[in-house]
C-alpha cells in the first residue's frame, strides 16, 4: 500500500529507497491510495504493509493494531500558508506556535 503518485509521503519513501539502491519500480504495489488515512486502514485491514508518518499511526499502534518497523527516513519540512490580506485569528496564531514547537 502506498500513498499515489504526486503525494509528498511517496516521494519522500522513493527517494529514501534510491538513497539505498532500491528501485521503487521493484516494489510489488497492491494499492495506490489517495490519503494518508486511506493507506492506514488497509494495512489494518490486512492488506500489506506501508510507511506512514508517526503521526498517522500511532493511535492504531497503541490500539494494538499496527506494529512499527523502526526504518531511519529523512524528516520532512512542512510550511504554513495565508492569504496575505486576511486577519489571521488568534486560533490560527496558536495553532501554528504549537506546530511550531520542537519535539
């Protein structure tokens, strides 16, 4: 199960399995999905198996539901966009100083 082509998540694992000599085109890909939470459910349905960010997955981790293979794969930056013209509201504010904070 992969993310589709296009996505950021699938760039990022292709060009992390070149890092390693691996030909992302070897890979046996039942499904290409369009979501992160499309990927998620099935492999806990029992499909295959993918890589996902932490995030996506640790709830059905602590659920018992899915296992992780520690893998090392490069961090990914994300970026925050408004509208340059429109008031940013004190919910956006916050929103982006706790996305924001190290981990």
């Amino acid at each position: 199960m992969l993310r589709e082509q296009g996505s950021g998540t699938r760039a990022v694992l292709e060009a992390a399995l070149d890092r390693l000599g691996i030909d992302p085109d070897d890979l046996d890909v039942v499904f290409d999905l369009p979501s992160n939470e499309a990927v998620r459910g099935a492999v806990e349905a029992g499909a295959g198996v993918t890589v996902l960010s932490r995030l996506v997955v640790m709830r059905a981790v602590r659920a018992g539901l899915l296992s992780i293979a520690n893998i090392a794969l490069p961090k990914r930056h994300f970026y925050s966009l408004r509208h340059k013209e429109h008031h940013q509201t004190q919910a956006a504010r916050e929103f982006l100083r706790v996305v924001s904070e190290p981990r």
